[in-house]
C-alpha cells in the first residue's frame, strides 16, 4: 500500500505547508506593508475599487489589513498552500471580517474566476515560486479577470539585499544560482534575480496601459529601527532556504550551515550596514 504524502504540485522553494514560513511571511507581510506606507497604489481612485484579489496571500496579512481598512471593499485571497488559506480564514472570522475570503488556487493555472471580476489585483513577490516562463501568461490571465479600468499591481525585489556582510553575500549569491538553476531567474551568472527590470515589460506585452513605477528602500541596518525585524526575517529565510540550496547542488549541507550562522553573527555587529531595493509597477486594463 503507498505511504507517505502526496508529490507537491507547487514550485516554491521552501514548503508553504511549513509553520515556520507561514509565520515569517505575516512578519514580512507587515514589514513591507509598513515601509511601503500605503496598502494600495498611489493615484488610484478609491470609489472604482470594489472588488480586489491578492495573489500568492499566503497567511492573509495583506487581504485582512485591505478588507480592515476599507470595509467596502470586497477581498479575495488566494494561495496555493491549504494550511496558509484556513489560517487566513480563521484570523479573518477572529476580527469579524466579512468583506474578506480565501480560496485554495494554483497561480500557475487558469485561475477559477469569471471573465473582468476583480478592479485590483495585488502581487508581491511572487519570484519565490515563479518560473520565468510564466509571467506573461500570468499577466494576461490578470488582464482577463480585470475589469476595464482595472489594476494590476506587481511589486518584487532582485536579491535579498546589499549588505558589507561577507557570509550574507555569499548566501544571497548562491540563492540567485540555485534559483536560476530551478527555472526561477533571468540574469545567469550574475548576483539579482533579474526579474525587476522585466516587470513593465510583462505590463506592456500584456496590453496594459498607464504603466507606473515607484521604487522602495529598507535600510536595515544594525542602527537603525528596521532591523530587528528584518533580521529576524532574512535569518528565517536563511534557514528554511539550506534544503533548496543543497539539493541544487550549488553548496554542501555543511558549508551552507557554516555560512548561516556566520551571517547571523555578521548581521548583529555594530557596523553591519544593509539596504533592501524593490519595485512595485502597475497598470491598467483599457476601459470600452
């Protein structure tokens, strides 16, 4: 008789049936929401917005704070991973949001929604399980379920940022190269994801138009107010990221345990100095 649980269907990198991803991504969620310092696209109007959709909304955080902050605005998460969708649920029902819901769906398919039924859909950082072959079919696959005048936005990073850290570098190096290895990165041999400068270029291709860009910064810094919270991010992402790596073959179980604790201690100096680049680009479905 077969035992065990069945194959995955997803392409992330770290499981997202896993407790420890789930609550470091509500810790990055609000972490970006906050730097970011506001929800929703700058410029757009608020009383054309009814219907929104979050992409990849893991444990909700985005959705929940959207649905919180406009109650008449309809929410809809959805992700791949069920444990991630019946929390999202739950602390949903907890704060008594009705305007808000989670469904279990695969991105990377035709997605279970009619034709022009959402005004906004949101996106961020989707590189963590995306093969770089399937933007543009995402993007039009948004583009059916916008209604005109709807928006799409995007928003996503090309590293894990730029620290005076040695073992942290090196890290985020060989992330870049296990990651183009499984399919995920555009740029080989170099140290970024490389998916940044692509962003508009998938909006346009797409048929989007009023294409806008604003770019965000994280100083986080051994000094500064944002890093605890981002090290104790990037330490988690370290951590649950090791198996990734080792099974690319882009380093050994040792090495890459060696190297984690040794940018663990970098990034708690008192010289440590870090940044943290991403880009949100959103455009908009023609009216007719």
């Amino acid at each position: 008789m077969p035992t065990g649980l069945p194959p995955r269907e997803d392409t992330y990198f770290i499981d997202p049936e896993d407790a420890t991803e789930m609550a470091r991504l509500l810790l990055q969620g609000r972490l970006i929401s906050q730097n970011m310092g506001s929800l929703l696209p700058e410029g757009i109007e608020l009383e054309k917005v009814h219907d929104v959709l979050d992409m990849a909304c893991g444990p909700g955080g985005w959705a929940i704070d959207v649905a919180f902050r406009y109650p008449e605005m309809q929410v809809t998460g959805i992700d791949i991973s069920q444990k991630m969708i019946a929390y999202a649920s739950s602390l949903a029902r907890v704060q008594r949001l009705e305007n808000v819901g989670f469904q279990v769906m695969n991105l990377l398919k035709p997605l279970e929604f009619a034709d022009q039924s959402f005004d906004l859909i949101n996106g961020r950082l989707l590189m963590s399980f995306m093969p770089r072959t399937a933007w543009a079919e995402l993007a039009q696959e948004c583009m059916r379920i916008l209604k005109p005048g709807g928006i799409l936005r995007l928003t996503e990073a090309d590293s894990f940022g730029m620290t005076n850290a040695p073992a942290y570098e090196k890290l985020n190096s060989l992330m870049v190269e296990a990651m183009y290895k499984a399919g995920q990165t555009f740029l080989p041999g170099r140290d970024t994801f490389g998916v940044v400068p692509m962003l508009g270029a998938f909006l346009r291709q797409a048929g989007y138009v009023n294409i806008q860009q604003k770019a965000h910064v994280v100083d986080f810094s051994f000094d500064t107010e944002a890093h605890d919270g981002w090290y104790q991010n990037f330490t988690i992402s370290f951590q649950l990221l090791q198996p990734f790596l080792v099974k690319m073959g882009v380093i050994t179980s040792e090495e890459v345990n060696q190297l984690y604790h040794q940018a663990r201690e970098e990034m708690v100096r008192e010289d440590f100095r870090a940044v943290w680049f991403y880009l949100s680009v959103w455009g908009e479905k023609a009216g007719v």
